[in-house]
C-alpha cells in the first residue's frame, strides 16, 4: 500500500489512478476500466503478480512491474506476460516516476501514429 500511495500521489494530477488492494481483483478492474497502463508489484501477499496477469483477457500496452529480485526465469515470465520493464525495489521515486512517463510518451507516440 505505501507504493501505491506513493505513486497515486504522484500520478494522480496527470493520470486517473485507481488501486486494486489485492491482486484477485485486477482482472475485473482491468476489463472494466481497460486502462493504457499498469503498474504491478510481482510479489502480493495472496498472489503472484504474473500469474495474475496471464489471467486476464485484457492487458494494458504499458504494463511495469516491481519486484524485490530479479533472475532470468523472472524477466523470462515478465516478458512473456507482456510487461515492459521489471524495476527493482527499493527503487528512488523520481526514478520510477521517469521510467513510466518514458513509456507512456512512447504509448503516445505510437497511438499517434496509428
């Protein structure tokens, strides 16, 4: 929850920002709120954050993830579940803050396009 808060914060001038508490509720939000981006802690007390995601039938374009470690079977799933960068924690805010608005302008840049 801390994360979460601090990235609503964060995010929430520029963004419409909406929490899931636990991670048995994302695919509901997902396919009701269909959103551009996603932005997922891997590791949840009741569940794991790339399971969750190969349930779902909608996935955002821009999906990052936060994890507490990192090895290759990890970034093999993460890339199989369509996330688009891995970040590790603890991870400096302004980081992850600069991080995700690169691959939101990339988003823009290639609906643009479209």
């Amino acid at each position: 929850p801390v994360l979460a808060q601090v990235l609503q914060t964060a995010l929430g001038k520029d963004y419409a920002v909406s929490v899931c508490e636990n991670g048995n509720e994302l695919p509901a939000v997902l396919e009701e709120l269909r959103p551009e981006a996603l932005i997922l802690n891997l590791f949840q007390r009741k569940t794991d954050g790339i399971r969750v995601l190969e349930q779902t039938r909608y996935q955002p374009p821009v999906i990052l993830a936060f994890t507490y470690v990192l090895n290759d079977s990890l970034i093999m799933d993460a890339h199989r579940a369509g996330i688009c960068e891995l970040l590790l924690l603890p991870c400096p805010r302004a980081y992850m803050l600069q991080r995700f608005q690169m691959h939101m302008t990339r988003f823009d840049q290639l609906k643009g396009g479209m």
